[in-house]
C-alpha cells in the first residue's frame, strides 16, 4: 500500500480547504453575526436594566461602551500577533464559547458590578473573532476575490445588530432583560461546537501561492512602526481622525438611540424591535453597498481622492435628518429622518479603509487597518456610549427625562468636526496625484 507524501498530504489538505471555503465563509460570518448581537443587545435592554438595577445613565454608558471597549480593543493586537503564529480556528472557537458564556452570564447579574465583569467577559472573548477571522478569509480567496468574501462577512454587522435588537426587545418585552441574555449567549456555545467540526483552517498564504516558509521569514512590522509610518502620513492622519470621531458619534447614537425612542419619542420596545430595527438595517444596508459602489466609480473617473470627498458630501447630507430626529417630538417625522440620515451616512467604512490600505506601504497594510481598528474602538466605542450617559446625568437636573435627547444632539451637532478631516484628506489626496505606494 502506497503511503502519501507530505507534499501530497499538504496538497490534499489544501484541497480540502478550498472546496469547503464557502461553508467556512458562512460560519465566520455566523461568529460575526453572533458577535455583534451580543454586543448590541444591550441597547435595546438598557430601559429595562436601569429601572431594575437602578443605574444611571453614567453606569449605563460604562457597560455599553468602556467595559466593553477597553478590553476588546486592548487586546485586538495581541491576538492578532497571536493569530500569526497559532491555530486561528482555535482562537476563534475559544473566543466564540467566551463571550457567549458571559452574555448568558449576564443575565445571572444582580448589581452594577457583577454585569461590569460579565460585560468586561464579553469584550474579552469578542477581541478573538475578527483578526483570525480575516486572516482565514484572506487565505482562501485570492486577491481579486477577497472584497466579495470580506463584503459577505460584514453582513454580520448589519444583520447582527438588527437581530439583536429584534430578539433581545420581544424577549426582554415579554419575558425580561434576564432571558434575553440567555437566549441570545447561549446559542454561541452550539455555535462553537460546530465551527470546531466543520471549518478547516487554511495553510498561510495559500490563496496567494506563498509557503509557509517564505511567511517566517518575513519580519513583523512592530506596533510603534506602525503608528509612527500612519502619523508621517498627513492624508492617513485625518482619515484616521474622521473615521474615529465618525464612530465616537455613530457608537453613542447606536447604544443609546433605543432608550432616546421609549424615553422622549414614547414608542415601546416592540416598535422599536419589531419595525424600527428591521427597516434600520435595510437602509444602512442599501448605504453600506451602494455607498461602496458610488465611491469605486467616482475614484476610476475622478480619482480616488473623491471617495473621502464623497463620505463628506453624504454626511453634510444626513446631518440635518439627524438634528430632526433628536429635536421633533412628533415620532413618525423623527424615525422618517434617522431612516434617511442613516442612507446618507453610513456608507464611510468601505471607502475609509479602502483608502487607508491605499496608502499603506505593502508590509504595513495588516498593521494599519488593526490599528486603526483599535483606534476606532477604544474612542468610538469606549468613550462614545460613555459620554452620551455623563451628559445625559449632567443635564437631568434641567431636562429631566429629556437629558438623553439633548446629550445626543449634542453628539450630533459634532458631526462637521469629522466632515472636515474628510474634506481635508480629499484635498491632500488631489494635491499627491495618488493614493498607493511602494513599500
């Protein structure tokens, strides 16, 4: 009996891997899905969570966005730089069953403090999904079909905030905030199991015809380059800037817009899960790719310094939907106009990054995008819900109920700040001539 090689074995192997790459695919967007809607659960469940454990909106903020945030941006890199050297299904599995088991643990918490640590559970386990996730992705699409496998992945956004919303409101409507967390967390551990059995770990660098060999041989970018190289570049500074105040702003308004509805516009918590958040993401949907779309065909005919200048246009555009929302008391006008602010403006990422990996030198491109991802999540999503709450508690004594509304204008009436760092990149973009470069 004939005994295989390992070339023939490695082969087999990679194989393998290729023609379940579709069904790898849609199980890391099913970890991604899964991720965002123990993330976003919690927005629709603050009302509920804070007439309960009787939190104020500072604590609330905390555990929607600092506990959360410090750790899963915190550790992002590291598991990253992990990633690269250890088995990515693994990482991913471990993570998946973590902050599943800490969003149903959540559910067990009787004070501030315990769902502090439940929360800080979850950012911890979360922090282990997207690194591996990418570089898997990566491995098994080449480089003229990534953008196709990476769009479907990012569904798990959209779609897992919504869900969130939708299921944690009717459960938390019908049954209370405790069995929606255990609903929602629990499912994750199944998940897990089955991701173990069914998806096969690519050999590195195979969708690009490189072995394993030729990656260790290559040096790792330190943390520090990267910042410095990103810092040098005046264009990838203020994209940096704009896409983190975006996310200041978005991450503020996404964690609290639930509890603005029930407290100033009076709508239940079914509304919201069952009409609102559906609708909601189909709008942001339509902006995400046709956003994309617009952006790819005004760069091949006017240059690609117009993709930022597009992300500002849309947003200049929405800005004024959005003040409607938080100041009209009438709730049919005011969701009409989130429903159009969210079609101009949320369609910044897929040029933002687009851009940013342009301007990266070829070795730093991995480095640029975690860090600006560690960027985005430590101030858009640690500091974001946070401050929204401070504020809100600061202006109670004047407002009332109405504090949150007035704290979330404020976040809104911010917006041209991050319009003008976008504004200005698309003015040094034009002034370079281009965008890509060289390592």
């Amino acid at each position: 009996m004939a005994l295989s090689s390992p070339e023939n074995a490695s082969e087999t192997a990679d194989a393998l891997a290729i023609r379940r790459r579709r069904l790898t695919l849609a199980l890391l967007t099913f970890v991604y899905f899964f991720s965002y809607m123990d993330r976003q659960i919690l927005a629709i469940l603050l009302e509920l969570i804070r007439k309960d454990l009787l939190l104020t909106d500072t604590q609330l903020g905390i555990l929607s966005g600092f506990a959360f945030a410090v750790f899963y941006a915190g550790l992002g890199i590291p598991v990253a730089r992990l990633a690269d050297r250890t088995s990515r299904k693994k990482i991913i599995v471990l993570s998946l069953a973590l902050w599943s088991a800490m969003t149903a643990i959540c559910g067990l918490a009787t004070s501030f403090l315990q769902l502090l640590f439940a929360r800080i559970g979850v950012g911890v386990g979360e922090a282990g999904s997207s690194p591996p996730s990418h570089s898997m992705i990566a491995d098994l699409y080449a480089p003229h079909e990534r953008a196709s496998a990476m769009a479907i992945y990012s569904l798990g956004v959209v779609l897992g905030a919504a869900f969130g919303t939708i299921i944690g409101g009717t459960i938390g409507h019908f049954y209370g905030w405790r069995h929606a967390m255990f609903v929602v967390g629990l499912p994750g551990l199944l998940l897990a199991v089955i991701v173990w059995f069914f998806v096969i770990e690519p050999r590195r660098g195979l969708s690009d015809g490189r072995n394993q060999a030729e990656q260790e041989r290559e040096a790792m970018p330190s943390l520090g380059a990267g910042f410095a190289s990103i810092w040098r570049d005046r264009a990838a500074r203020h994209l940096v800037i704009a896409v983190t105040l975006t996310s200041l702003i978005g991450y503020g308004h996404a964690q609290w817009g639930p509890s603005f509805i029930q407290r100033s516009l009076g709508l239940p918590l079914l509304t919201i899960s069952w009409v609102i958040a559906p609708i909601g993401a189909i709008f942001a949907t339509v902006s995400g790719v046709a956003g994309g779309m617009l952006a790819d065909r005004l760069a091949k005919k006017r240059g690609l310094h117009w993709q930022s200048w597009m992300v500002a246009v849309l947003k200049t555009i929405a800005l004024p939907f959005s003040l409607i929302f938080y100041f009209l008391d009438e709730p049919n006008i005011a969701v009409g106009a989130y429903f159009f602010a969210l079609l101009f403006a949320s369609s910044y990422l897929g040029p933002t990054f687009a851009l940013l990996q342009g301007l990266a030198p070829m070795r730093l491109r991995a480095l640029w995008a975690a860090i600006t991802l560690l960027v985005i999540n430590l101030i858009g999503l640690g500091l974001g819900p946070t401050l929204v709450g401070q504020i809100s508690d600061l202006l109670r004594p004047s407002f009332g109920e109405d504090s949150l509304r007035w704290a979330m204008f404020v976040f809104a009436v911010a917006t041209p700040w991050a319009i003008f760092h976008y504004w200005r990149a698309g003015v040094i973009l034009k002034q370079r001539g281009q965008v890509t470069r060289s390592a």
